[in-house]
C-alpha cells in the first residue's frame, strides 16, 4: 500500500480546520491506496470535506466577533490631565483640569490678566502661564491648548441646545464662575476663535462638587448643592435680584463625618419637567421653578452612600413608545459602605458596594 505521510504535516492538530483538512487526506489517500476506479465516491468526499472546512470557517469566524479587539493608541500626551471630558457636536472633545495643578504641556504667552509670561524662573512654575484645557480633533488626531482663566477643579457642566458647553463653579477663583466653550469645527477646521470664555455673570453661590442639569426650556439650567451648600440656583437669572433656593433636603443627606457623602447629586429631568435629585441614600422629585418637593420616595436598600466622596453613579433608563414616554425609570449603582472615608483616611480601604437599585419615578410609585 502506497501512504503519503507528507500530505497533513504542515496542519496545526489543534486547530479544528486543520484536524478536519488532516482527516479528509487521510480518507482520499486510503480510497486511493484501495482503488483508483472510485472516481464518484471521491467527487462525493471532496463535497463533503468542502462543507465540513467551509462550516468550520464560519464558525471560527463568528466565535471571534465580540471577544476579539485591539486598542489604537491616538496620541502619547495631551498636553493635560482630563479631570473633566465632554464630547461635543462637532466631533471634538474638550478636556480640561484644574488650574493650580502646575504645569501642562502647553506654555501661554499671557496670563489671563493679560500680563506676559517670561523665560524666568518664576513663569516656568507659574502654574497661570500654561493652557490647562485642550481641544481635542478626532479626525485630525490634532490638540489645540485652550487657555482657562479660573479654576475648574471638581465644577459641572451642561451642554446648551446650540452645543456650547456651560460650566460652573469650581474652586477657589473659580467657585462662583460661569464659563462657556464653544467647540470649533471638527476635521481641521479653520476657526481657531473658539474656546473658553469667562461669563461677567457669576453664581450666587460658590459651587464646589455641585451638579448641574440643562431644563426643558429657554436653555436655563440648574445648579445644585455643592460642598456645605445646601441651595440651588439657575443660569441665566430671570433677573438681577434673583438667588439662589433653599433645599433642605441637602442638609438632610449631608453626613459629616464622611466628607459630606451628598456631593455631585445625581440629577435627571422628568417627563413631567420635574427635577429627581438622588444624594447620599434619599431622593426626592422638586418642582424646582416653585421651590416645591412633589414627592419623597423611600431609602434605597443597603447600607453605605452612593454619591461624593463615596462615588456610585446613575443614570435614566430609556424610555420606551408603549408608554408614550412618560414613564420614567431610574438606575442607580456602586458607592461606598459606612465608614469608607473615615477608614481611608486611616491607611484601610474597605470594599465598594456591588448593588444596583431602580425605581420608577413618574406616577403613583
């Protein structure tokens, strides 16, 4: 009998279309070895070794979509730290850090008071002569340094219907500042005018940790809370001797002894145009126009906070066209066990909360 062992060498016996290729040469050599009249029945093997190879092709080829992946790394350096990042409408992204961090990768020529930035020791350090906000071109893969003229450390921001980015508060000269950055054009665009600009207007409050959420109409948004503040306002003011709101119900969720708990309250907009406000463990719906709490809805189960410092996050689950869009659910998950921050703050780290809660805010419930 004649053998030809060469034939399925250079197959990898691990891999399934290499086994299943070895196995139809091996059938072919044997009829062959037997007959060489069998000329049907190798028609009819080839066919069906065919099949087999090509199912093992869509096979492999199907197990491997979702598992299979591969990062692109864009740039090296940005130029600064993204403790905030907005994608805007304009396909570009905004990334932007706290001015008193030190330096950046990008030098300005003035300060934003206007005095000039030299070659000397003292503007090297001066964190006020570098850009510690950048632009960000996803289809020219390009940075361009924005220049920032008050702290933006840990303020909040929403976006208009226009897709100007408002930004508010911060800290220290940037706690009762109101800024907007209009993205330019994506894909190299020209207009280089774009950018940062600092609001003469100012919040009534100082804003350190708040949140913000854009409302329904004439493109005001609202400004909650904030650290050891326990008010809200709007921007723009319907007039100049307009404030800010009281909410007791931020004095109620503040915890002292950890770090307030109650910072960056998670906030989402109604179908009703009420405002749900979620902090620490408690949430409540405000009728935020009349200073009116519509209703107070019940703890969510465990133990622990869900916001800042203990950090968990939200989000509003979609809507859906079988109840014509009104009726609204709301997820929130992650945080921090009781006593997290005392704990850290002795060198002891005690595990996040793994549990998520949802509830429907709009009706009855």
């Amino acid at each position: 009998m004649k053998h030809y062992p060469y034939i399925a060498k250079s197959y990898n016996y691990h891999n399934p279309l290499g086994i299943i290729i070895t196995w139809c040469m091996k059938q072919m050599v044997i009829i062959i070895s037997c007959t060489k009249t069998m000329i049907i029945t190798i028609l009819i093997l080839i066919i069906f070794c065919a099949v087999l190879i090509n199912g093992a092709n869509v096979k492999k080829s199907s197990s491997s979509i979702g598992t299979k992946g591969q990062w692109q790394l864009l740039l090296h350096n940005s130029g600064v730290v993204s403790m905030h990042m907005a994608l805007t409408n304009r396909n570009t992204v905004i990334m932007f850090d706290q001015t008193g961090a030190g330096q950046s990768g990008y030098k300005l020529r003035k300060r934003y008071n206007g005095t000039w930035c030299t070659t000397s020791h003292n503007d090297l350090v001066d964190p006020t002569c570098y850009a510690h906000s950048v632009e960000y071109d996803i289809a020219a893969n390009k940075v361009r340094p924005l220049r920032l003229d008050t702290d933006t450390w840990s303020s909040s921001g929403s976006f208009l219907s226009n897709g100007t980015l408002l930004q508010t508060g911060g800290y220290g000269n940037g706690a009762k500042s109101i800024r907007f950055c209009r993205p330019c054009d994506g894909g190299g665009g020209k207009n280089l005018t774009c950018g940062w600009i600092q609001s003469k207007k100012t919040l009534f409050d100082e804003r350190w940790y708040a949140s913000s959420k854009k409302l329904a109409e004439h493109d005001r948004v609202v400004v909650v809370g904030g650290r050891n503040v326990f008010t809200y306002e709007f921007v723009p003011k319907i007039n100049h001797e307009e404030k800010s709101f009281a909410l007791p119900f931020l004095h109620q969720t503040n915890d002292k002894n950890s770090g307030g708990d109650n910072l960056y309250p998670f906030l989402h907009l109604s179908s009703d145009g009420n405002l749900f406000i979620f902090a620490n463990r408690d949430s409540i719906l405000l009728n935020a126009r009349r200073n009116w709490v519509i209703k107070t809805f019940p703890r969510i189960p465990g133990h622990g906070s869900r916001n800042y410092p203990s950090s968990g996050s939200s989000v509003m689950l979609p809507l859906h066209h079988k109840h014509k869009f009104q009726k609204v659910e709301v997820m929130v998950c992650g945080g921090s066990t009781t006593g997290a921050f005392r704990a850290a703050n002795k060198g002891m780290f005690l595990e996040g909360l793994r549990s998520c809660g949802r509830m429907v805010i709009t009706g009855e419930s």
